[in-house]
C-alpha cells in the first residue's frame, strides 16, 4: 500500500489543516467526520506564536483576520456588572488571555474546508468502525462507507478521539481530569461592551459571556466539580443539571440559562488533558487534541494543532514514505512546545475558579498587579512564555 494515501478522522481544525499540507506535499486525502455537516459556532479559539507563521504560510492571515472577534480584552466584573480588574488585548503584544487574533472555532473550521474541499475527499455523517493494521496498510470499515485500505491514518478527532479508542485503548488511559467542567452556547443577547466579561461566584463557579463576530453573545459556564455522572451526549440533563448549579448566581445568569435550551451549539464537557508516552502506533498516528489535549484553559489547543499539522505532514513528506521516521521526527519536534503548552497559566483550576469571595478578591488584585506597566513584561515572560518557542522548520512541497 501507498504511504502517500491518508485518511484523517475529524474536520474541525486539527484534520483540514493537516489536509491542507499533506495536499501540498502531493498525498491523497481524504477526511472522515461524524458530524452531518460543519460545525458551527463554538467559542473563540486563538492563533498565537509560531502558529501565526504556519497561518501566514498558508496564506490565510488576511481571511483569518477579517472573520476575527473583535474584543477589547477580558475584564472580571462582580454581581452588578461593576469591572474589577482587566486585562487589555494589547497589554502582551497579543499574546495574552485574549489574544488579538481571536476566531470561532466554527468559522475558522471553514475557512480551512474551503481550502481543501475542492482536492481532499470529506466524507460528512460518518466514521470509522473498526481498524485493522497490516504490513504494508491500514484496512477500515466505516458506519457508512464502503471498507476501504489506506497507508497512514491520523486521528484528529479531538480528545474523545474514536480512533485512538481502537488503536491504542480506552481514553481513561490518557485523558486526565483537572477537576472542574465547562458549557458553552450561543445566545441571541449583545455583548455591548466589546469584553469577555467574567464573573465569579463562590464555591468555584465562573458566569462569561464574550462577544462573537455575528453581532450576539457566546456564553461560558465553568465550576469545579468532583465527577459527574451525565451521559456526554445527553443535552437535556446537562441543562437542567447546570440551571441548578448557577441558580443562585447573580449578574446576567439568570437570561443566559433562559436562552440555553434554544442554543444551537451548546456544549458540556469536563477539563481535561490528553497525556500519552507516543502520538503513533504503526501506522497510525494522532493529532492535535486527541493526542494532547491541553484544555480550554491554557489557549493554546488551536494553535499547537496549526503547528502539529504543518509538522506532520512536512515529516512525512520529507521521509520519502517512511512513515516510522516520519512519526519520530514529529514527536521530537513537538514535545517540548506540547508541554510548555499544556502548562495552565493563572494557578491552574483554582486561579480560574477561585472557592471563596476572599480567593475571590485576591484573584482580582493580582489580576490589576500582573497588567501594571512595571509588571507586563514579568508577566509576560512567566506566564504566556508558552505561546512560542518553537523554529518552525523549512519543508520543500510538491505544489
């Protein structure tokens, strides 16, 4: 079998970017999503560090930038809107909480497919059933296509990943909770301010909403939570479970649960992380948060997929078909910018969602002392050091 035929399991941004290289380099691909369509919406995810290069060798900077969010930076306001403490989207060259190139995870999906679509196979309401590997390929069956062979196949498939479910085992193996879980949808209501405005209430809990580019407000929930025994597809009690939780917070929680029921992409999950020894097992191989998941909480899950993407396929490319040292050089490549990346800024679950109205108060001091002039720079370097760190290597394409 010809190494240079891939499938790539997922079409969110982790799969259509590596799509994109891969066609660049001259390899076969096609894409399988178990999703009928794209999926819309979703919060605003960040282009940050060496991904910004990656974007602009794309050539798509320009198209990213006019479909970006426009925020003024996150502010943390308490029960009556007051602000507390902010953290302007310039105060770290870009590169801070909110960075300044902001995008919907959903539009940013897009832009990659219409890159592709027109030389990548996407094949939408479906995915891979079983997976079997042999000498010389990988044979597959699928919920609906026929069974076919390939050489490589890469999950990025996100952090319940289906294919590294049957290549490498159960996710419990991998995916480490960090204690806490988060909703989030669109609702119909205006952000006026401009600012991801946060609020905290006691007992570990967050209320924010954040303006999207379509003119209505994406809302977050957040809160610190042993595990919970929800199935993850079961919508309705996770909205009725989540309307207790927050029925006593105050600020604009009581019109954002109003408008839950009736969001077109909501979403629950809990935090957590994908650690694993190897991204690959013969010829199969992972990406972005199926194999590293670093949660919401670090920003960096968009941007270290874009880099992976660029990796992988230019390993690939570069090994001539020999895939084993292909899937090595990429890990060394990236291990170290993954870790640095999987490291949670702000002190971690508690910083994010502080137990009591003290942690509360003091969250929002060092919030005011890490944004002053004579701290930016410290600041800078201690806490979003993480965004770059990686010398994008240089590999010859096809086209």
């Amino acid at each position: 079998m010809n190494d240079r035929t891939v499938l790539i399991s997922g079409a969110g941004v982790a799969g259509p970017a590596l799509a994109f290289w891969l066609r660049r380099h001259g390899f076969a691909v096609t894409v399988v999503e178990r999703a009928a369509g794209l999926r819309p919406g979703g919060q605003a995810v960040d282009v940050r560090g060496t991904a910004r290069e990656v974007v602009d060798r794309m050539g798509l900077t320009a198209r990213i930038r006019a479909e970006c969010v426009r925020e003024q930076g996150m502010a943390y306001v308490d029960a009556r809107g007051r602000v507390r403490s902010r953290m302007p989207v310039h105060a770290f060259d870009g590169e801070g909480v909110v960075a300044d190139i902001e995008i919907e995870r959903g539009d940013l999906a897009r832009l990659l497919y219409e890159e592709t679509r027109a030389d990548v196979e996407y094949l939408f309401d479906d995915s891979i059933e079983t997976l079997t590997q042999t000498g010389d390929g990988v044979r597959l069956t699928f919920a609906r296509s026929a069974p076919r062979t390939v050489g490589l196949v890469v999950g990025a498939d996100g952090s319940h990943s289906r294919t590294r479910a049957l290549a490498f085992g159960p996710e419990s193996a991998y995916v480490r909770p960090l204690g806490a879980y988060l909703a989030y949808f669109t609702t119909p209501y205006r952000n006026e301010s401009g600012w991801f405005e946060m609020h905290n209430a006691p007992g570990g809990r967050v209320v924010a909403t954040r303006p999207n580019r379509h003119g209505r407000t994406s809302a977050l929930f957040s809160f610190v939570s042993p595990p919970i025994d929800l199935d993850r597809r079961d919508r309705d009690a996770q909205q009725r479970f989540l309307a207790e939780r927050f029925a006593d917070v105050g600020w604009r929680t009581g019109e954002l649960l109003a408008a839950m029921p009736d969001a077109p992409d909501f979403y629950f999950d809990r935090y957590g992380q994908v650690r694993m020894d190897t991204w690959s097992t013969g010829r199969v191989a992972l990406l972005g948060d199926a194999a590293w998941c670093p949660s919401p909480l670090t920003g960096q899950g968009t941007s270290l997929s874009l880099v992976g993407a660029y990796v992988l396929a230019g390993e690939l490319a570069a090994a001539r078909g020999d895939h084993v040292v292909a899937y090595r050089r990429y890990e060394e490549t990236l291990r170290a910018p993954v870790a640095r990346g999987q490291e949670i800024p702000g002190g971690g679950i508690s910083g994010f969602l502080p137990a009591t109205r003290t942690a509360i108060r003091l969250r929002d001091t060092a919030m005011r002392a890490m944004t002053s002039r004579p701290l930016r720079k410290l600041t800078a370097r201690l806490v979003f050091s993480q965004a770059g760190g990686l010398a994008l290597p240089d590999y010859a394409v096809s086209a």
